[in-house]
C-alpha cells in the first residue's frame, strides 16, 4: 500500500504527459498537477517516509517536519500561480522545465539524506537552465551557459564536501551540519552559490533577467529559498552567516538603486531581501529563523508579483528599461495597482506580507543585541522602499511619457497576478495564518503602535528623499559591473588560449589516443573545438576526483558505486551540453521530453520504496 506520493515526483513524472496534450486539457492537467502536489503535502503525517536501502545507507526521500512542510505548502502554491501566468505560453518546453524546476526543488526540501538532496539539487539547476535557453537569442544563451557553470560549481563543492562529510561520519544524514574541517565549509559554500551570497551572487543578476517571461517568475521563486532551506537545516546559528546575511541587504539595494534594467533591478534586490533570510539562520534564534523561514514564504508570493507585473509590461510592450518606458499607466493601470501591491510587500508596509515577516528578523537581532546589524538592515528596508516601491514603478508606469500606448496582458497573467496580490493583502492583515505553520511557536505581535510608527515614518522620509531628488535619480542606459567581470574576462583568456597552442595540439593527438592517457589529453585539447563541452565536462569530473579521493583516503570503497551513479549522469549531461545549447527552440523540447523520460527512469527506483 502506497503510505505517500512525494509531491515533486507527481510534478516530475506528470511533467512527462505535457506534449501529449492540447489545449483545455493540457492547461487543466497542469494546474491539477501543484493542486496534487499541495493535497499530498496537506495528507502526509509528520515523520519519516520513502525511505530505500543503498550500500547499508538509508535514502530519505520524504523527511516530513513543520520546517519542511512550511516550504513544501508555498512552494506549491507557487508553482499553481506560476502556471497560471503562463497559460499562454506556446512551448512546452518551458512547461515541462518549470515542472522539472519545481518537482527538484520540493525534492530538495523534503531530502532527508545528502545524496537525495545533491541528486534533486542538481535537478534544479539543470532544470531552470532550459528557463533561460528556451528565450532563444544569443543574451540568454550566453547567460545560461556562465549559470549552469557556476551551479555546477556549486554542485562539486556541494559533493566533494558530502563525500569528505561521509568519510569523516559514516553518515549521509542531511541535520545539522556541527563537524568544523573541509566537509563544513565545502558543503556551506555549495549551498551560499545557489543562495546568491557575494562574491557568489553574480549569476542571478546575469541569468535572471535573460530568463523568458514566465521562466523569470519560476526561477525568482524556487533557487534561493531552497537554498534558505538547507541553511537554516544545516547551518543554523553560524555566526558568520550574520555578516554575510547583511552584506547581501546592502550589496543587493546599492546595485538595484544604479540599475536601469527593470528586471535586472528586481534580480538584484532578490539578493537584498535574501540577504535578512541568511542574516536570520546565522543569528540562529527561535525567533530568527522563523523570521527566515516566515520571509522566504512572503518573499516567494512578492517578488514573483513584482516579475509578473514587469513581466507583463515586457510582454505587451518589448521593453524593459527604464529610460524606455513611462507613462503607460494610462493603458495598464490593472498591472500597474497589482504591481504597486507587491511593491508595498515587499517594502515592508503595514497591512502587507513583507512588515510581519522581515520584521520577525530584526527584532530577533535586536533580542540577540545585535545593534550593528539592526542598524543596517533598517537601512536596507528604506533603500528597497526607494526603488522597487517609488523609482520602478515611477518611471515605468508615470515619469516622462514614453508615448507607447497599449493595453492590459493577457487574463491569465492577471488572474496570477491577482491570486498573489490577495496573499501579499491576506498574510499581512491576518499574520497569523503564516505564523501558525512556522517551525517554531511564534511569540511576536508585529501590530504594535511603536512598530507602525516607525515603519511609516521610515517610509515616509525615504519617499519624501525620492521626490525631492528625483532629478538624481533619472536612470541612465549604463551597465555596473559585477563579479562575473572576472570569470568573463577569464573565459576569453581561456579560449584564445584555447584557439591557439590547444588548437595546434589538437591533431597531434587526435593521431595518438588510443591509450587512455593520450584519450584524456585528446579530450583536454579539443576543447578548442567544443568549448561547452570541455568545460562542463571537466567540472562535474572534479567532483568524480573528489569522491575517489575520499574513498581511497577512508578505505569506504563503496563510495565507488555512488561515484559511478553520479558520473554517469553527469557525463550524459556533459555529453549533450554542446548540443542543447545550439539546438533551435522547436527542437528543444523534443530534448527535453527525453530528459523528462530519463528522469522517469532514474527515480522510478525511488517510486518502488513507497
């Protein structure tokens, strides 16, 4: 008898049926499918499900507890306002990736084990890499290539830390990770990539703005809160995490101020409003990470309102920059009050989500008497009011008239965006609908007349500052620099090297690779001839390296089949990059259908445990 259907395998698995259906059919099973997902996770009791033997380790595919269940119940809520937004969408690829996406993440947040976490983890990135590719212009090719190869980054640094976690412990059980040394700090780093923590954090401002319209909305959504998740499971009160979590406030304001892309300014601020989310794990208290945890629900439900929002002024008018719009509140004054509500979210305004749930987090410093960091994160929260409240919506929607003249998006995409903007109103006049499925009993008011008053006044200077300098605040067609500077700059040195003494090299030893030397440096040199492909490759190689190191060093030679599991699906992965990059869009879905039944294959195994 089945005891429980892991919500992301009904996503997964039902994402395998998409291109087989059509119109009416196809958008109703779809939406059925988070409907599913949410009902499973509603059904299941707290516990330990899905659990199946490997090599004398158990795989935890359904470790069940208030923490889990908090991100499983928004995370599926999401992935049904997301489909819905998307409903007019033509490409089922962008379906079936979104699906994959989602299916990853909730795999993710219910893991109990580290490999289950590191196979769902992997998952996501590849999965979210088809919601940039699947734009189909160079910008989002380009950009998905440096994504997928900074997560698979992350993914090495992730392994190589659970293999030496396991060498250390015997152990795969994803708890709180106390043990100092190499596996603490490689897993830590794995999961701040996909957090988006500075230096690490250039990837979402590249990829998230190239991503296609509905893609942007998922991917906004479902990479940093997973990633929220594990830390606050493995790395709760780690102090450095405080520093960090306040630089991330500060980085991510200062940047989306200067930004002129619309998009790219929300991408940017994702880091800002993550930023408290790490500060709340590293303070560590009851109070903080139920901050963390309350805040990454609210910032799921206004952050993908506010992409919506810009996402349908892209769709009806091609254009996302600030300089270029203006004045089309006129035709789209629908979109322009439901983005106003996410806009006052995520501000932190009375009687919205963002004031009863990121002020869980400064409050749990000013407990922890922290003042430094309640100093900046106040500081934070009237930068975020200062351009995604006043100076993107002023010169999109008001500001110089750009004389483009439209009309509202699609119904779909207001529907969503109403759906959302209900939670935004819903979570912040009735807070204790979010607080009462928190991980820890909540002791917290936020309506208390000291909070209120400091908030509008907060408010208030910082719209008054914005009117007054409205003039310095015009934005300007320039691009800042990020860190990707520095692997841009690095991948060209790479591939002049590569054109010159590589290519030269190449022929040489494409006469001699018959022995499996020269076949390792013949695939090393033809890098000059499939630069994707080298590279990729050569990354999730590492990560085999790591794990025969690990094995050879412990003497736990059953580390070997693990490795072979992994690598051949990396290799298979690998393998295709070159290909799936240059791939037109119709032939991608087709791509993606055979990824779609592979996944079916490999987690079919998983499926028998229940």
């Amino acid at each position: 008898m089945i005891e429980w259907v892991h919500p992301g395998a009904i996503l997964i698995v039902g994402a395998a049926l998409v291109p087989f259906l059509k119109g009416r059919i196809k958008q109703a099973y779809m939406l059925l499918l988070p409907v599913l997902a949410f009902a499973a996770i509603v059904a299941v009791s707290p516990g330990t499900h899905g659990v199946v033997r490997l090599l004398n380790q158990e795989l935890v595919f359904g470790r069940v507890d208030r923490l889990s269940l908090v991100f499983g119940y928004i995370f599926a809520i999401m992935a049904f306002i997301g489909l819905i937004y998307g409903m007019h969408v033509k490409k089922d690829g962008e379906y079936i990736a979104a699906l994959l996406y989602v299916g990853g993440s909730m795999g993710a947040v219910f893991a109990g084990d580290f490999i289950t976490l590191f196979v769902f983890w992997e998952l996501m990135a590849f999965a979210s890499l088809f919601l940039v590719w699947l734009k189909g212009d160079k910008a989002s090719d380009l950009a998905g290539y440096r994504y997928i190869l900074v997560h698979i980054f992350g993914g090495v640094c992730l392994l190589g830390g659970i293999i030496l976690y396991y060498s250390a412990t015997g152990s795969i059980e994803f708890n709180a990770i106390r043990a100092d040394g190499p596996a603490f700090y490689m897993i830590l780093i794995g999961f701040l990539i996909n957090a988006a923590v500075p230096p690490f954090s250039a990837w979402l401002a590249d990829a998230y703005p190239e991503a296609t319209i509905m893609g942007a909305v998922f991917m906004c959504a479902f990479t940093t809160k997973t990633a929220v998740y594990v830390l606050i499971r493995g790395f709760a009160g780690t102090e450095i995490l405080i520093w960090m979590g306040v630089i991330m406030a500060l980085y991510g304001v200062v940047y989306a101020v200067l930004e002129n892309d619309a998009r790219r300014l929300l991408a940017y601020h994702i880091i800002s409003q993550v930023g408290y989310m790490v500060a709340g794990v590293g303070i560590g208290t009851e109070m903080a990470l139920n901050g963390a945890t309350a805040h990454a629900f609210a910032h799921i439900l206004y952050k993908s309102l506010l992409f919506m929002g810009v996402g349908s002024v892209m769709h009806m008018t091609g254009k996302r920059k600030l300089t270029e719009l203006g004045g089309i509140y006129k035709t789209m004054p629908v979109t322009m009050i439901l983005y106003m509500i996410g806009g006052l979210s995520i501000s932190a305004f009375p009687l919205f989500s963002g004031f009863v749930s990121k002020s869980m987090v400064v409050t749990a410093a000013e407990e922890s008497h922290i003042g430094w960091a309640v100093l900046l994160l106040t500081l934070a929260s009237a930068g975020t009011f200062l351009h995604t409240g006043l100076k993107l919506p002023y010169y999109i929607f008001f500001g110089k008239d750009s004389g483009i003249r439209t009309k509202e998006p699609p119904l779909n995409m207001i529907i969503a965006m109403g759906i959302g903007a209900v939670l935004c109103i819903g979570i912040g006049v009735y807070p204790d609908a979010l607080y009462n499925v928190l991980p820890f009993p909540v002791d917290y008011v936020p309506y208390t007349a000291q909070h209120v008053v400091t908030a509008l006044g907060i408010l208030l200077f910082t719209a008054l500052g914005f009117f007054m300098l409205l003039k310095k605040l015009d934005p300007e067609p320039t691009i800042s620099a990020d860190t990707d500077w520095f692997y841009r700059k690095a991948g060209r040195v790479f591939l002049k090297l590569a054109e010159g003494p590589v290519a030269s090299a190449d022929a040489y030893v494409g006469e001699l690779h018959s022995t499996k030397v020269l076949g390792t440096a013949k695939r090393a040199a033809s890098i000059s001839l499939a630069f994707d492909l080298g590279v990729i490759d050569g990354l999730v190689n590492l990560a085999g390296w790591l794990t025969r190191f690990a094995a050879w060093v412990s003497h736990k030679f059953d580390i070997y089949i693990i490795d072979g599991a992994v690598n051949s699906v990396a290799t298979l992965v690998a393998w295709n990059g070159g290909a799936w990059r240059r791939l037109q869009t119709g032939q991608l879905q087709n791509y993606a259908l055979i990824f779609v039944l592979g996944l079916i294959i490999i987690f079919g195994g998983f499926m028998l445990g229940y």
